[in-house]
C-alpha cells in the first residue's frame, strides 16, 4: 500500500488559476496523491476535469458537504488525511471550519477567511482540534527567501531598521475602467472577495513576508487606498506605512493598477550591518548587501546557504527552480508535520500568519476609511 498521504482537493478546478499550481507541487516531492476532490461545483466540469487528469472518478464528490460526509462515512485507514481549499475567498471559512472539526488536516488558501472574526473562530477551532493547517503564502516556499529570513535570524544584517516591499501587479487595468467587465471578477465582489482586493490578495502576502522574514510583529500600520470610481467598492492599490516599533518602520506598496507589472513582488530589508533584496520574478538571485564589501549575489543549492534554504532544492545549484517548486516546498513541510517527523518553523505558514493577515487587512481598511490614521494591530 502506498504510503502517500491522501490528499482532497476542494475548488482548484480546471478552471482556476492556482489549482495546477497545488497540484504539481503535492506532486513534486513524491509524497502525497490526490485520491478524492471536488474540483467545481459544476459536475460535469467536476468529473469531466478528474477524468482528464486521471484522478479515480469514485471519490469525486458533487458538493463539499457530500466530500464530508462520504469520507467520514470510511474507515479512517482509508479517509483522506489532508485537504486543501483552493475556493475564492469566502468559501475558505465554513469549508476550513467543517474540515477542522471532523479532524481533518487543511492546507488553506490565503486570506484565510473574509473578516478577522472568522480567523479567530477557526483559530480557537483548531487548538481544540490539534490537526496540521497551514496557509499558503507561497513566497515563504523560495529557498532564497528562507535564506534571508534565517540570515536576519542570526543577525548578519545587524538590527533591523527599515522594510521597504513593494508588490506590483497591472492585470486589474483593463478592467477597471469598464463597468461591465467588473462584475466578472470575483475579487471585486465583496460578497466573495471580503472587505479589500488589493490589500487582501497582495497586500497579504507582503505582510507576510514583513513579518515571516523579520520575526518581528508590525505593531500599526497607516494606509492610502486607491479604489478609483466611486462605484468600485474594493481598493484596487494601496500604500501602507509600517510600525513595528519606533525605531523600525517600513512601506508596503501594493498595486493591481501598475500598468504593465506581472508579479513583481519585491523585498528590500535593511538592518544595521547590511541589507537584503530579492524579488520573485528573479526568485534565485539574492542581494547581499553592506558597506564595507562589494555586492554578494547568494543562490540556491550551495553549501553555504542554511539548512532551511538547502533542504528546499532538489537539483545541484544552477538548474532555475521556481513558483511550483516553492509550493511544493510548503507541501514538504506539512507532509513532515502530518506523519510528524521533525520539522522547520519556517516551513510553512501557519494559522497565526493567517490571523495576523486578516488583521491586517481589516486595520488597513480602517486606517484608510477613518481618515489615513495610524491604527493598531
Ligand atoms: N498563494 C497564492 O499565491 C495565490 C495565488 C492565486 C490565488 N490564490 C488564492 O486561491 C484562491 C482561489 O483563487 P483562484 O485565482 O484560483 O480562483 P479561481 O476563480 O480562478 O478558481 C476558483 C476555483 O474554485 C472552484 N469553486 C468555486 N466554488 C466552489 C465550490 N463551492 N466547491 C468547489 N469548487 C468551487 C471554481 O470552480 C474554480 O475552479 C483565492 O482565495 C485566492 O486568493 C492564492
């Protein structure tokens, strides 16, 4: 019998844009297989899509409710142990809450639900259930981002005094100028997205990264959002100062309006002796900077990076790992927390990381709505 573990996926359809994404990667490390889904809530698109990619139509479920209650219905031996939601936003809270209350292990996308509440609810579920949830903030996978954030760790950079990331992206251009063409997008719907676009899809995860890379909380934050037309109700950009303390500040700048960007996900970190920049569309170059020594560019795969950084390749350095490979990073590590064998925290984010980005979120829209105030978190 073969020891992968059972892998369910809900939402992720062919449809969708992070489904394959999820897929390749609980592929790449040999480690799980995906043995029951509902892929769409259409079934024919459901079942037809399973059909295509070869996963057996038996565990092919027509509504997440039949997914529960199909599986609880088999031996636990045979029930799948891991389920990851790759729903639009609103879906994530009753479908993560359901899965944590029967017992079962989630990898969750972000934001993790559409409102702080919510976040606390499947928190508190989850210290009672005491399963395995990780959200995906897919960043944290880059071995070169895990090498920066275990070099912060062990103070190479000295004190940390300034965090600048910036995430650019343009794809909401064409879009938003044209009322019509609005209401086909999802992430402009606060009734599927939640309360913010920018700041929820993007801005979250260079929250993420703020914190995931520094070990630091960000105490408050100020935010300018920019929706653009009075009848667009959700932020399409949004620029937000940071606080982590008096003396350590930073900026997060996040569009979906910076025409022409694609994924430009940009981190610069700056300590006391020197600096850190990496950015994901150049994913295996990182700048080390200082002011006594020329320019050092790190990439994966050599011995001199750190554990956590080495053990997230596979090939010797030179062959260009990416995105997929990142995820599958992220399934590396809740595959070791499952059938807990030892594991890095900084493996995979956890549902704290998931709190804290809805926290986020819900403080930036405050900040902005309350008149660009400094507000907590
Ligand atoms: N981690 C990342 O970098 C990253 C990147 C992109 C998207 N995301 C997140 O992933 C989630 C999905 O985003 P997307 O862009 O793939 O969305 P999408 O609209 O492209 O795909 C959503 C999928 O969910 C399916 N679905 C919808 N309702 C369902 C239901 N009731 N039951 C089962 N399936 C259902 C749809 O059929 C579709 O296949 C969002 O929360 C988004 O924020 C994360």
């Amino acid at each position: 019998m073969s020891s992968k573990i059972k892998l369910g996926i809900i939402g992720g359809g062919g449809d969708s844009l992070i489904g394959v994404l999820h897929r390749i990667a609980s592929f790449i490390n040999d480690n799980y297989e995906i043995v029951g889904a509902v892929f769409n809530p259409v079934w024919e698109e459901n079942i037809g899509f399973a059909e295509k990619i070869g996963v057996n139509t038996n565990r092919i479920y027509p509504d997440f409710d039949t997914f529960i209650a199909k599986e609880m219905a088999l031996p636990s031996s045979e029930r799948i142990e891991v389920v990851s939601v790759l729903t639009p936003n609103f879906l994530h809270f009753p479908m993560a809450k359901k899965l944590i209350e029967n017992g079962f292990n989630v990898i969750c996308e972000k934001p993790l639900t559409t409102t702080f509440d919510e976040a606390i609810i499947l928190q508190k579920a989850l210290e009672k259930a005491k399963t395995i949830f990780a959200v995906t903030y897919t960043y944290t996978g880059y071995p070169m981002v895990r090498q920066m954030r275990e070099m912060i760790k062990n103070g190479e950079i000295g004190d940390i005094q300034k965090v600048d990331i910036q995430y650019y992206q343009g794809w909401i251009n064409p879009i938003i100028h044209k009322k019509e063409l609005r209401s086909t997008i999802w992430r402009l719907d606060p009734k599927k997205a939640g309360i913010s676009c920018c700041i929820g899809d993007i801005g979250t995860h260079a929250f993420n990264m703020a914190e995931y890379l520094t070990g630091l909380e960000i105490k408050s934050v100020l935010a300018d959002l920019n929706y653009l037309y009075e009848d667009n109700s959700l932020d399409i950009d949004g620029t937000v100062l940071i606080r982590y303390s008096e003396n350590v500040k930073g900026v997060i700048r996040t569009s979906q309006i910076a025409t022409g960007e694609e994924n430009g996900l940009q981190v610069k970190i700056y300590g006391t002796k020197g600096g850190l920049k990496w950015e994901q569309e150049n994913p295996n170059f990182l700048a080390v900077l200082s002011e006594d020594k020329p320019l050092q560019i790190y990439k994966p795969g050599h011995a001199y990076n750190c554990e956590l950084s080495v053990n997230g390749t596979k090939l010797p350095p030179g062959h260009p790992e990416g995105i997929f490979d990142a995820m599958a990073n992220i399934y590396l590590g809740v595959s070791k927390a499952i059938r807990k064998q030892p594991y890095n925290l900084g493996e995979f984010p956890l549902m704290n990381d998931g709190v804290r980005g809805m926290k986020f979120i819900e403080q930036c829209v405050k900040s902005h709505k309350d008149g660009n105030v400094w507000v907590a978190l």
